[in-house]
C-alpha cells in the first residue's frame, strides 16, 4: 500500500488534483502530503461504501478508479464519472 500512496501522491503534486484514496481494513501509517488516505474498517466491500458515501455527498468533479463493476455502475448512477483501473495505471506509468 505504501508503494501506491507514494505513486498517487507524486501523481497528485505533479496533476494538482485532489486524490483520496480508500482502502480497506484498519488504519495503520502511510506517509502522504498531498493525498488524503481513507480507511475503511468493517469487512466485506467497506472500501466501496465508503467511496459511494464520499460521492453521494457531493459527486461533482468526482472521478472514481475501480476494475469493480458493481462499484463502478454505483458510482455512474450518483453522476461520477469512472475509470477502469488499468487505464488509470497506464496514465500513471506515463507521467
């Protein structure tokens, strides 16, 4: 995990967008200056419902990463817009 919250966190100083990350299981110390990380306690698909709750409060200019299709079609009816993944991967591999 610490590996993919360093590339997020380089990915959202050099794009200037806001990034959170969700992850599963309970807290433990990552370092991050420009990414706010989530924890999501609480066993099967915490991570999703946490996203979901994220958008439904406020779903503008929201972009979710997910391969989770159950997730992404959840997300696509709040109004966010989705990405798959490796698609989002490959953008990070890029810059």
């Amino acid at each position: 995990m610490a590996d993919l919250v360093a590339t997020l966190d380089d990915f959202a100083s050099s794009s200037g967008d806001e990034v959170i990350a969700v992850l599963d299981g309970r807290p433990f110390a990552l370092e991050a200056a420009e990414v706010e990380v989530v924890f999501a306690p609480g066993g099967p698909n915490a991570a999703d419902e946490e996203i979901l709750r994220l958008i439904a409060a406020d779903a503008r200019d929201k972009v979710v990463v997910t391969s989770d299709r159950a997730l992404a079609e959840q997300a696509k009816a709040l109004g966010t817009r989705v990405v798959g993944a490796g698609e989002f991967r490959g953008r990070l591999d890029s810059s």
